[in-house]
C-alpha cells in the first residue's frame, strides 16, 4: 500500500482545499436563480442574519484564490471581527493532516490488480490520457487512480498552473487568524466524510466528475477569472451564469455533493442563531445560492439573509 509521504507526493496527491475537488469548488456550484436584487453595485459575497440576540455572517467562499485577490475587502475582515465564533466546512488542521492525505489515497486507488481504463469508457480513457499527457504527470501512476481522484488530480494541476492556491483560499485565511486569535471554532464536516462523500459516488458519476473536469479545462482560465470577478462584485447572476452549466446533465453529483450537504448545514446554522454570540460561517459560495441553495433554505424556515 502506498502510504508514506514520498510516495504521495511523487503522485501529485493535492493538498489541502476542504472538499478535495478543486474543480467542484470553483465551477460545479448549485447555482439556480437568485432575486436580481442581491446583486447590487457594491455588494459582495456575504450576508448577515439577525435573530433575537444574536447576528450571524454567512460568507461564501471561493476555496482556492489567487495572490491579487488580497487584500479582502474590509467588510469581510469587519465580519471576522465581530464574530466570537468561526464555522468552517471542515477542520483545515484536519485537512492537511497526512492522515487524511493517506484516507483519500486508500479510497482513491485500486488495489484489486485492475486499473482505470477497466472501469471507464475507452473514449473517456483517450480523453483523460490526452490531457494527462499536456501536464507532465505519469499516466503510469495515475492509472492507479479512481475516476474522481483523477478528476481532482488534473483540476488541481490545472489550477496551480493558473496561480490558484489552496493556502490562499479565504477558509486558510480566516482558520489561521482564528487559530491565532483563539476564537471558537466549529466545523459542519469532517475531512474525512467529504473523502467518503466523494469516494462513495457509483462509478458510473465518477466517470461523469472526470469528463465534466476534462470539458472544462479548455475554458478554466477565463472562467475562474470571471467567477473571481463576479465573486468580489458579489454578483451572484453572473456567477449562475458561469457554472450553473456545469451540473446541468449531472444531477446526482448536485445532489449529493450539494443539496444534500447544503439541509445539513441549514439545521446546523439554525442551531446558530439560537445562540446569543456573534457567528461568522464561511462556506462554498455555491452551497449558498441557487433554489436549494443554503440561502433560499434559510428563507423558506422565515430567516430574510441580507446581503452586505
């Protein structure tokens, strides 16, 4: 089994964003119509909840970023401020724990003697093999590797070439002040259980993530830099324009990888803001937009998020 340190990075395992899919992060959001009013000249990804005592920040991030995309903008490191406690998606000490790194290998790899190209379509195969062939990766190696640790695995190549790094995602931002600062923190997830969501997709739907990734490498710079853009503007319209596509033919990855997380969370936030301290929850701007997004889930249960 391949386990040491040295053997995952001669596999280009990536490290370190809370969901493991770089791809999934930045362009395979849920995204589905928000009212035209949240997207105002000035406004930005972030939204405030007021109830009884207590005043919740809902901050939607972008998981990997790029070095001009700092500094922040001053309401985001005022809503840090106020918070005595941080939520994040997942422990990002836990993230980055080679434990973890190790878990995501285990689950990833085939061990049964068979490899990639017996478990996906030869067209995909010829695809995927062409692309890997552009990076520099070994495909000797990655036909060790499940369909959705391919997936992750070229993405994250591909967005490391475009200066994306996971350190500089606002959830490595804000986990590192709030470790520094020791202020509490909360996690809706464990590292492990995103490894276990991913790696329990049939592989039919792995199949899929890996052709959805290897579609979008072509247009991955202009996206990322417009879903950047659209981000700081906090224009969620535009951002519904650039990925919502992505998810369209793949609703059991929506579901899944979004919906499904996105209620689970929703009863963690409501539990939040029945507490009497100031709360800063930061998660995938995608989980919260869209008609099932965390957003419109809040207002269905008679919360009204006001966006900053």
């Amino acid at each position: 089994m391949i386990r040491t340190e040295k053997s995952e990075d001669r596999l280009n395992v990536p490290r370190g964003a809370p969901m493991l899919l770089v791809i999934a992060c930045l362009f395979s959001a849920c995204l589905a119509g928000e009212a035209a009013g949240e997207s105002g000249q000035g406004s930005i990804f972030l939204w405030s909840i007021t109830s009884g005592k207590n005043n919740l920040y809902l901050l939607g991030s972008l998981h990997v970023l790029t070095k001009d995309a700092y500094p922040l903008d001053e309401r985001l490191e005022r809503a840090y401020l106020q918070s005595t406690r941080v939520v994040f998606e997942a422990d990002m000490a836990e993230v980055n724990n080679p434990e973890i790194r190790s878990k995501m290998l285990a689950s990833g790899m085939y061990r049964d003697g068979t490899s990639l190209a017996d478990h996906i379509s030869k067209e995909t195969y010829s695809r995927f093999k062409a692309e890997v062939a552009k990076t520099g990766l070994s495909m000797e190696q990655l036909d060790l590797f499940k369909p959705w640790l391919c997936a992750i695995t070229l993405g994250g190549v591909e967005m490391k070439r475009l200066g994306f790094v996971p350190g500089l995602g606002l959830e490595a931002h804000f986990f590192t002040m709030a470790r520094r600062d020791k202020k509490e923190m909360t996690f809706l997830e464990s590292a492990g259980s995103q490894i276990d969501l991913v790696s329990s997709l049939p592989e039919d739907t792995q199949e899929d993530l890996l052709k959805q990734t290897i579609a979008e490498l072509g247009v991955i710079g202009q996206r990322s830099g417009d879903l950047l853009d659209a981000w700081k503007r906090g224009d969620t319209l535009k951002m519904e324009s650039i990925v919502s596509i992505s998810l369209k033919e793949f609703p059991e990855i929506r579901d899944r990888l979004f919906v499904q997380r996105n209620t689970s969370w929703v009863d963690r936030i409501e539990e939040l803001l029945k507490s009497d301290e100031a709360v800063l929850v930061i998660v995938g701007s995608g989980h919260l937009v869209g008609d099932r997004g965390v957003l419109a889930q809040l207002r269905e249960r008679g919360y009204t998020p006001v966006q900053q």
